[in-house]
C-alpha cells in the first residue's frame, strides 16, 4: 500500500517533509569505475571501446564495425510494419513542428548615442545522443533528442546505442533515420560516454551529450561535463496528479501506474480534496495491479514509493504540488487551466481529466526528457535550447564610448585593472585629440 497522508492531520509535515527526501534510488558508487574506463578510453581509443563492449554487451567488434552501415540500417529498418512506421511518423511530425515554435530571434538595436548591442543564436556544431540499448529501448526517446537537436540546425548528430549480444531494436533505428541522425554506434556504458566526449579513430567528438543512461552512463555524464555539454542527469520518473473527484477513477489509477511500470523506484502520488475518491482510486490501482503485465515492477513502486495525500483544497494541493516539483502534472480538475496558472515548479503539465501523461511521452508534441528529482525548481525539459549557444554583440561608435567609456575607465581603476582602464583612455585620448 501506498503512503497515505492528509494535511489536517498533526504530522503531516513531518511525514511530507520525508517523503520529499525519501532515496528512491540505490545507485551503486561506480565513479571510480567510470574514472578508469574514461581514462582507459582517452588513452587507448577504439581498442578500449572495442574491449569493453565484448566484456559488458558479449558483442566483438572492429574499428570498421563500430557504427551501423546503411545496408544494415536498411535491413532492420525494413522490419517496421507499417502502423508502427506511421505512428513514429506521426510522432516525428509533431515533435518536429512544436520545437520549432522554441526557435529564439537573433535581435540588435540601436541606442541614441549609436552603440549597437544585440545577440545572435548558433547551433552546437555536432551532439552525440545515448539510447539504452536492447530491446528495452525506446525509439521515443530517439525522437525527443534527435529532433531538437537537427530543429536547431545541428550540423552532426551521432547515436550511441549499445545492442548486448547483437539484439537490435529496428524501431530505434527507424527513429533515428526519420529524426535525420547522420551516424549510430553500436555501443553503450562509459565507454561510449567517453567515446563521444573525447573522440577516438573511429567516433568523432561531439559538443553536447544528451539522453538517459543506467548509472555508469550518467556518471560518466556527471564526469565529462565541462569538456562537452550534457543535458541532465535524469533519475526515476514521476508522476503528480492531482484530482477534484470527477475524473474516472480507473483513468488516474492507469496514469498513476503509467510511471510505476517505468521502475521500481519510480514515484506516482495524488493528491485529492475528496477523501472518498482517494481510496477509490487507490482501489482502482490495486485492481489493475492484478493483470498488469509489469505488475510486479509497478507494485514494488507504488508500494515503496506511491503516495495518496489528501487536501483541504485545490489551492493547498497546487502548493505542495510546486514544493515537489513533479516531473510530470497531470490537473485533473474541472478547470485544469486556472489550477495551472497556480503551478510554478513542474517538467510538465497535462491539462485536463482527457490528457493522459503517456500522450506526451509519445505523440503530443513537447519533450519528454524532463527535470526529476525536485529539478524542476531550476531546470527545464530538453528543448531546441539544448543545442542553441547564445552570442552577445556589441558595436561601438566613436560617440557611443565618448558617453560610456569614461565609466568603463573609472571602473577598471577601482578593480586595478591598469590595461583595462588603458584600453578605453586611449580611444578616448585619440577622440579628445591629446594621444
């Protein structure tokens, strides 16, 4: 069973106070691990990763057969049935046009004394995108970092997707060529962390990292940060839904289990005014419990982690929805919109009793790479921003530092900094004719 708390009840900030910093995740420390194999990849190259992938994914490999071919691609992808390449294809197309709406304007203006200021936004040249491999992967996921990636004009974008014992997944592939993804490595763990970050013979450097790994994998995020960029270090999903009692009960139940089935760590909570209603839906999980083909990994969730809390109000279930900071809302409510305007921490929020949180795993549009672990009181959902850099521009006119510049100076003598101040006094000195 799942926690159940209420807020009237005397101990309710104790105990919700403990279910924010409850550990749902038992990672194994394996940065010394990853250190080694880093370093081992950085010395050795190709040999390294050819090595590693024998020992962790039983796959032998050469220099020559580290990526996919076309032909190959070409063979698996010819599996895909036709209603599972139009649903990615339908997928794709809505991914592709909500992203583009993200694209920022370069701007640059004018000021009265003729300084020109302005930005301008460039891509990274080239990002590498991690795909857990086997069939436990998620062509999905192919989708929400690749098309980002390729909206915002990335120029290279490689796969890294490791296929233990040669199984491959032909919808991730299929993925990959929709999404435009020019070259995709048939390898996984730190080792293709370190392959992307550093380079090797055989697999170019990339600027930017992004996507989900075990715990070797975002070590080795964690550990390469600085030399190349990455996204986030993502942990289990979650799930907040929160519901005034209308909704049926066996809907918020599935989307509740929806995330469960993700992980046995993962986290699904409601939150209610209906006390009623909360046990209902809580009846309705255990129900679907029964048959629900990953039961086993959904109950250990719900049991260990799931949490039932019931409010005064809606207003009380928005505020300590934003001290979790869920990685997916769902507003179950009868005007989801208003409730909404009240959110202010959230990876995402699904408006509405008929806006199940799988849509936007899959077709909606937005991304689903999301802040978890309270993140999303800081951070954001991948987006064409991701793989964006901003450059600042500035112009001056004669007239413009004869305004400014002065102020520059007095400022770089109160820092003493000498050749800063110099800097502007000479231009000046020129404009005032004195050298």
């Amino acid at each position: 069973m799942p926690h159940f708390l209420t807020t009237q009840d005397a101990g309710f900030e104790a105990a919700f106070t403990a279910l924010l910093g409850m550990k749902r995740e038992d990672s194994p420390d394996v940065d010394a691990t990853v250190a080694a194999i880093i370093a081992d990849v950085r010395a050795r190259g190709d040999a390294a990763v050819i090595e590693l992938t024998a020992k962790f994914d039983r796959l032998e490999l050469t220099p020559e057969t580290l990526a996919f071919t076309a032909a190959e691609i070409a063979a698996e992808v010819a599996k895909v049935s036709a209603e599972d390449r139009a649903a990615l294809e339908l997928a794709a197309t809505r991914i592709r046009a909500y992203h583009a709406r993200q694209m920022p304007e370069d701007q640059m203006w004018q000021e009265d004394n003729g300084a020109q200021l302005g930005w301008r936004w460039t891509p990274v040249s080239a990002a590498g995108l991690y795909v857990p491999g086997g069939l436990a992967s998620y062509p999905s996921s192919v989708l929400m970092n690749a098309i980002p990636a390729k909206v915002a004009g990335v120029a290279r974008l490689a796969i890294a997707c490791p296929t233990p014992g040669g199984v491959v997944n032909p919808l991730v592939l299929l993925a990959a060529q929709i999404a435009g993804v020019d070259v995709i490595y048939r390898i996984g763990g730190a080792q293709a962390i370190a392959a992307l970050a550093y380079g090797t013979d055989s697999i170019a450097a990339v600027d930017k990292i992004t996507g989900p790994g075990n715990a070797f994998v975002a070590a080795a995020k964690r550990r390469v940060f600085g030399k190349v960029g990455i996204d986030m270090i993502a942990g289990p999903s979650e799930i907040l839904v929160i519901a005034d009692g209308d909704t049926d009960p066996d809907w918020v139940a599935l989307d509740l289990l929806s995330q469960a089935e993700h992980d046995e760590s993962a986290q699904s909570i409601l939150i209610t005014p209906d006390a009623a209603y909360a046990r209902t839906v809580t009846a309705a999980v255990e129900k679907r419990l029964e048959t629900l083909e990953r039961r086993a990994i959904a109950g250990a969730s719900w049991r260990d982690f799931g949490a039932v809390i019931v409010t005064r109000d809606l207003e009380e279930a928005a505020a300590l929805s934003n001290r979790v900071a869920p990685e997916h809302l769902e507003l179950c409510v009868a005007d989801p919109d208003a409730l909404s305007a009240r959110i202010t921490h959230a990876g995402a929020i699904f408006l509405g009793g008929w806006t199940p949180e799988a849509i936007g795993d899959y077709v909606g549009g937005p991304n689903h790479v999301l802040p978890t672990a309270r993140s999303a009181r800081f951070s954001s959902g991948l987006s064409v921003m991701d793989f964006l850099k901003r450059t600042t521009l500035a112009k001056m006119t004669p007239e413009a530092l004869a305004a400014i510049g002065p102020a520059a100076e007095r400022l770089a003598i109160s820092e003493s900094l000498e050749a800063h101040g110099l800097s502007v006094r000479a231009r000046l000195n020129r404009l005032n004719g004195t050298h």
